[in-house]
C-alpha cells in the first residue's frame, strides 16, 4: 500500500469536448487552482482528490486528439506523461464517438504508462442506440474501464476506487501493442536494435521512451523525436541510418508516406475494439469498407468466399505455372545435356554435375514459377486488406478451440513459410495462445511442399490440379483446427485471453510493392535452392554412385540399402523404400522430395520423365496418400530450429516432431486402406 507522503500522481487526457474537465471538477471538487504550464501560455489546472481517506493529485492535461507533436498541446501532454511519468493516466473518452476517441487511447497505451479509460457520456451513447460492453472493452484493452457520466457526477467514486487500485498495483495491466503489419513491424524492430546499439544516446532518452515508441515516432517523420535523438548522436549515427533504409523500404513498398500507414493501422486496432465490443441499435451512413465488409464478412457467405479464394489461388497457380514450367525445363535440362556430352572423364564428375547438382537443384526450380505466383497471390490478399478479415472470419471457430482469431494470422502465414509464421506468434500475449499456434503451425501447407504437390498432381491428377492441392490445405487447416482443440484440453487449459482483431482499411495494393512482396518471400526459395538443396541432392547423389560397380541407385547402393532398412515402415501405407528415402531427406527442406526421385529415378531435372517413373511406383491412391503424408509429417530442420527458439525449449521441438510424424503415419494408412475398401485400387 502506497503510503499517505508518496502523494499519487494522476494525468487526466482525451480528446477536446469528451467531458474531461467537468471530470476533472467531480474529482477535485474546490481543491483545485489554475496556472500555466511553464514557458507557455497554455492554461494548467491542478488539484487534490480525496478517497478513503487517502488524497492525490490530479494534473488536467490540455485536451488533444493525438500524441503526434504537431501542436502545442499534444507537445505538453507529450512531455508531461513520458517526464513526470504520473502513476496513472486516466484517458476520458466520450462514449458516443468511441472509434474517434480510442485512436488516442492507442497512443497512451504504446507510451506503457498505466491506463484508466474513463467512459463518458455512456447515457448520451445509450441514446444514440450504442451499446457498449465496458467488460469486454476493457478486456480487449488490457487496462480497467470504468463508465461514468460527468455532468450527473456518476462514476466517480468507482473512477477514484480504480485510480488507487493501479496506483497500488492491485490492477493487472496487459501490455497490448498496436501491429502495423510484417513489413513495418521489420523495419520497427531494426530501428529498436539501433537505438538500443547507440552508445550515446542519454539513458535518460531510453528511460522516458521505450525503444519501440521512439522507432514508431522516427517513421513517422516526428520532428521532436529526431531532434532529440539527434541531441545526443548526431544526424550521422547508424540509428539515422537504419532510418533511412527503413523508410525508402516502406516507401517502395506501399507507395505513400509511412506515417499514413501507421494511422490506418491504429484506427484498424481501434476498428476491431469496435467491432467487438460495440453494438449500435440504429443504422448509420456505410462507409466504402462497411459495405465490403458487409459481404466478405458475412456470417453466412463469409467462409464461402474465403474458400473460393483459396481455390482461385491454386487454380492460378498450376493453370500459369505449367507454361512457365516447360520453359525453365527446357533450360535446366540443356544445361544438363551439356554437361554431360562435354564431360565425359572423369565419369563421376560428369554425373555429380550433370545428375546431382543440375538435376537435384533443377528438378526443383522447374517449379519456382508456381511458388513465385502463390506469394503474389498472398501478397495481394494481405496488401488489400482481406488476410485480416479471413483471421475474422475463422474467429468463431477459433474461439471454439479456446484461441482468438488472431491467432489464425500465424497460421495464414505458414502458407507462405512455417518459420516465418511460428516467429509471428509472438503478437499473441497469451502463453498458451501462443504454445498451440507454434505446435500447429507447420499443419500449414508451406511453398515448401508446393513442388511435392505440382509433381505428384501433374502425374496422377492432371485435370485436377487445382482441387486436389486446395483438398490438401484444406485438410491441413482441418487438423491444425482439431489438434488445437486437444491441445488446449489435454496440454494447455485454461481460459483465453481476448484479444483485438485488427481491421485495416481496404487499400488497392500497389504493383512495385506487391511485386517486392513476391520477390522478398520467392528468393528465399531460390536462396534456399543453392545451398539446403543443393548440399542435399549431392549427398543423395553420393548415395546414389557409390559403392563403385553398383548400378545408379539401385537395390545395391547405399541409398537403396537404406532405403530397403526403412522400407517395413512405410509398406502399411502402400510405398516403397524410394518413399522411405524421400521423406527421410525431406526432413532438412521438403522441397528435396522432388530431388531425391530425380536422383533415384536417374532422371534428374526432366519433370515429365520424374511423372513417368512415378507413374511405376505409385497408383493415384499411393499417390495421394504419399502427398498427405508429406503434408503432416516432420517440420523441416528451419522450422525445428525455430521452434525450439521461440519455446526456449527442446522438449515441444521433439514433441512437434513425434506427434506430427505419428499424425502423418496414421492418415496416410487412413487414406490409402479406406481407400482400397472404396475399390480406388492399390
């Protein structure tokens, strides 16, 4: 308990007419004097609150819409709250324009000071027909809300009951940060990893400040910021610098300036409170995104319209994909020919390069247009707004599970790459949010598998390509939906935390910063290509040649030795040892699937004569189920690696390994038995 002489401190904020001042009077009563606040002529009233024989005092701030520094109250209020660091902020907020005042809201919360929302006007909001859940908001927040209506002086024993509970600590406060989306959360958290790395930079700068508010200050070009900063590192020092890459990155990227961004971003936070915990009676003008909105997150045809998106994605994907395909085909497999009617001595060497590196690496490049025109897809999705909106539309599923919708969000992600999508776990504040999301994450089809799909469908299910791959996500997204239920059962119980779900504006996505987009998450397949793939397809190749005399991976070659070894495991669901060995290398990248039947079909990169040869050794149920087996099973070695790292424990690594390995051996042997009960053949 605070004593009697450590006087609180408390700040009232809000925006200009939200009643903050007749708030002020009903806590202050007579106890109170006016001034200015030094150097300026800008009014300052202060004064002392009484409540269970305790008194503190309250500071009225000048009333402001934003902590954006542009004018001389938002400097005051600013200053005052980051210097003096009051033990409370209390921000009034006027009940019957809620979505404008919580943009400031927002703003105090990213400042990390403890916040009390006063909820004013609740009786004028009422009127209106809005209809506020105070519990809900306030647990959606992460700080205490408390309805009042000044002007009949109500709520203001509860506002003063709460002021000392947090000032005492008896008030847990979640620290909940607006996400500004991948790109500008990158670039935010190189500018922290500068500001922190700045020798001279005032402890007395980073103790007012925390290093994310003043990275989300510099991009938006606050000139206070960059003065102060400048103060003690100059305009030279390596956090201008990252500045400045950081803000021609984002620039290039979505066309307009940052600090644009950033506000859409805000009132997308502020939007989703909204959503929630809002309900209005009557019917107001619809906004452009209101009435999209309206259709794409329609209880009944929201779902729908997802899924056709997802299908529209694939479909494209294998429709363009193919012509490009043949061209790429045609180039790696001259360059293999050359190879190998060129370099005839030593023999192993003509085959390592020829068959090894061309054909393994090649073999799977043939299908980098597909994974260069999936990420423009999500690309497109995600910059236009929609990925948000399919995170709430699985929200009522997800709640079903025990997690929030924004927990969908990192499994969207791992579409695109399961180790980028469990390091976005970390938005959720929630612990056990956030083990289930990383242990089911890599259920999400990743680009990865992308060339497993394109080879295994191109053989067996040509006409089908489309479906068959998006019946894979499907199923991928199915399990993922029930192992988090028995997740949260069984490994994590308890209840979830609410969390908001961002809602940014529509936006027509720009053609420089989608393609950017594309090209950042496809070159990472092609980096992965030179080194991950290629060391493994001359190590299946070596595995393949040697020892001298046996025929090139045959029965009597070390791959075929070890592959005939682990063949009992995998007979029960219809494959053959080249499966056995394929999947053991697909462990390190998933992508060398396709190398490996290359090598061991001695084929290499020649797509069309990998179909062939697979067409000899499995069936369109074999097919299938050896496709759903490369789906659930082992993360590959990146993955595991970041697993590990973001549980800080090798323990759920292992357990993401066994669990998704065991899951794969028993849908596969599902797949393929009931399969051949349906007379699908074997």
């Amino acid at each position: 308990m605070m004593s009697e002489s450590a006087r609180i401190t408390v700040a009232l904020a809000g925006n200009p007419n939200a009643g903050k001042t007749t708030i002020f009077n009903n806590l202050t009563g007579s106890r109170q004097h006016v001034g200015n606040w030094p150097g300026v002529t800008v009014e300052k009233k202060e004064g002392t609150a009484r409540h269970e024989e305790r008194s503190f005092n309250v500071v009225d701030l000048p009333g402001t819409y934003s902590l954006t520094a542009y004018s001389l109250e938002e400097v005051i209020v600013r200053d005052f709250i980051a210097s003096e660091r009051p033990d409370v902020v209390v921000d009034v907020v006027d009940a019957s324009n809620i979505e404008r005042n919580l943009y400031l809201t927002t703003q105090l919360m990213e400042l990390g000071v403890p916040v009390i929302l006063a909820l004013n006007m609740t009786d004028v909001a009422e009127s209106r027909g809005v209809g506020i859940n105070i519990e809900l908001l306030s647990e959606l927040l992460g700080l205490p809300v408390v309805g009042t209506v000044g002007f009949r002086n109500q709520g203001t024993t509860e506002l003063k009951g709460s002021i000392l509970a947090a000032a005492d600590g008896e008030v847990r406060f979640r620290r909940i940060t607006v996400n500004y989306g991948w790109e500008v959360e990158e670039e935010i958290e190189k500018l922290e990893a500068a500001l922190v790395a700045e020798p001279d930079l005032s402890s007395e700068l980073l103790g007012r400040y925390s290093p994310r508010w003043l990275a989300v200050k510099l991009l938006e070009e606050d000139e206070r910021v960059e003065k102060d900063i400048a103060s003690f590192c100059g305009q030279d020092c390596a956090a201008f610098r990252q500045l400045d890459e950081s803000r021609k990155h984002l620039n290039t990227i979505y066309g307009e300036d940052i600090e644009t961004v950033i506000v859409d971003m805000r009132y997308g936070f502020v939007a989703g409170v909204v959503r929630e915990a809002v309900k209005r009676r009557f019917d107001e003008p619809l906004t452009t995104s209101d009435r999209i909105d309206n259709i794409l997150t329609n209880r009944i045809l929201g779902f729908p319209i997802f899924a056709f998106f997802m299908w529209l994605m694939f479909f494209l994907t294998f429709f363009l994909g193919k012509y490009l395909t043949r061209v790429i085909e045609v180039l790696v497999s001259g360059l293999a020919d050359l190879i190998s009617s060129n370099l005839t001595s030593p023999a192993w060497l003509g085959s390592l390069l020829s068959d090894g590196v061309v054909g393994g690496v090649g073999s799977v490049l043939v299908f980098l247009p597909q994974i260069f025109i999936i990420f423009l897809c999500i690309s497109i999705l995600e910059d236009t707004g929609y990925m948000a909106r399919a995170a709430f539309i699985m929200d009522r599923v997800m709640h079903w599970l025990g997690l929030h919708g924004k927990s969908f969000i990192p499994m969207l992600m791992g579409f695109g790459c399961n180790v980028p999508g469990v390091m976005a776990t970390r938005t959720l504040e929630s612990e056990r949010d956030r083990m289930i999301t990383i242990l089911v994450n890599p259920l999400m089809s990743c680009s990865a598998r992308l060339p497993v799909y394109a080879l295994f469908t191109a053989a067996f299910f040509a006409a089908n390509q489309g479906i068959v791959v998006f019946s894979l996500y499907f199923m991928g997204i199915l399990l993922a939906v029930l192992l988090a239920k028995l997740f949260r059962k069984f490994l994590f119980p308890g209840e979830s935390e609410p969390f908001v779900m961002e809602l940014p504006p529509y936006r027509w996505p720009t053609p420089k910063g989608t393609l950017i987009h594309m090209w950042d998450r496809g070159s990472l397949f092609l980096r992965k290509a030179g080194t991950v793939i290629l060391a493994g397809s001359v190590v299946i190749w070596l595995l393949s040649y040697f020892p001298t005399g046996a025929e090139y991976a045959g029965s009597e070659s070390l791959v075929g030795m070890l592959g005939r070894a682990l063949e009992p495991l995998v007979k029960p669901l219809g494959f053959d040892w080249t499966a056995a060995v394929a999947l053991l290398f697909g462990f390190v990248a998933k992508e060398i699937v396709v190398s490996t039947y290359g090598a061991i079909l001695g084929v290499g990169d020649n797509s069309t004569a990998i179909s062939e040869g697979l067409q000899g050794i499995f069936t369109p149920l074999t097919a299938y189920s050896f496709m759903a087996f490369t789906l659930l099973y082992t993360p590959c070695l990146a993955t595991v690696a970041v697993i590990r790292r973001e549980t800080n424990s090798w323990k759920w690594a292992a357990f993401a390994v066994a669990y998704s390995l065991v899951l794969a051996w028993v849908m596969a042997f599902i797949i393929y038995r009931v399969g051949l009960l349906l007379g699908f053949g074997g």
